[in-house]
C-alpha cells in the first residue's frame, strides 16, 4: 500500500473514532481507539507547531494516557521524549487542566529563560519529528486490526 493510501486511511480512521468519541465519550472508546485518538492528536499538535502547543491546546488533556499508549504500542523511543519534555515543567509531569498546563508553560519559560526553555522544546521536536515514521507505522498498526 502506497504511503498516501495509509495516510487517507489514518486520516479516516481518526475521523471515525472522533465521531464515536463525540457521540460516547472517551471512556466508552474501545482501547485501540483511545490509543490511536491521543496518540494521532499528539503528533498532529507537535507538528503544527511543537510540545508548547500540544500542551496549550485542548488536544493535550490527557498527556500522560498518550505517554502510555505510545508505550504499549512499542514507541518508548517516542514517549521517552514527551517525558524529557514533561520534565522541563514545574512539577515534572503535565496537569489535566488547560488552563493550569498553559501556567505550567508561562511558569516554565520563567524558570529556565524564555531562550533556553524554547531550545530544549526545539531539540526534543526535532528528536520527535525523527522518530515520526515509526509512529506512523505504529498508529497504521492500530487501525489494520
């Protein structure tokens, strides 16, 4: 299968289990549907625009559950770094609420310099976005069984 079908394929994929998501809820999601749901708006919100977006936006209410799904699907090279990330915040882990991780964030920039919090968050995407194909092939996993 080419790589643009598995991309339509995920992108459908995501589309279904949104509209389930919408009409059940979450919690009522089957496993492999909750692990590919946080996993794909992982990586959508790191690369539109990196781990401070992912943590700003709503997509990243449930940070820890996607450092777990990306471990039971194999991608710990993956979650190593959301926890290299996780661990630049005060506190060390990301909170549930929107509004205290975008604190998190402010408080971060505070603590490490705006400059220097920035260049770690760049050098941990970039490890990301190098890892990105085998997530790819990891999520693609999820959706053919």
């Amino acid at each position: 299968m080419s790589i643009e079908a598995k991309e339509t394929a995920l992108f459908a994929a995501y589309e279904r289990i949104v509209a389930s998501q919408q009409t059940v809820g979450f919690a009522k999601l089957d496993r492999a549907d909750q692990l590919f749901i946080v996993i794909w708006e992982l990586e959508a919100e790191v690369n539109n625009g990196g781990f401070s977006q992912w943590m700003f936006n709503s997509f990243g209410g449930q940070p820890e559950l996607a450092v777990v799904a990306l471990r039971e699907l194999g991608a710990s090279a993956v979650a190593d770094v959301c926890e290299r990330f996780f661990a630049l915040l005060p506190g060390g882990r990301p909170e549930s609420d929107r509004d205290a991780r975008q604190s998190q964030l402010e408080a971060a920039e505070a603590q490490h310099g705006e400059k220097a919090f920035e260049d770690a968050c760049s050098a941990l995407e970039e490890e990301f976005y190098s890892l990105e194909d085998d997530l790819r092939d990891r999520l693609w996993s999820l959706v053919r069984s």
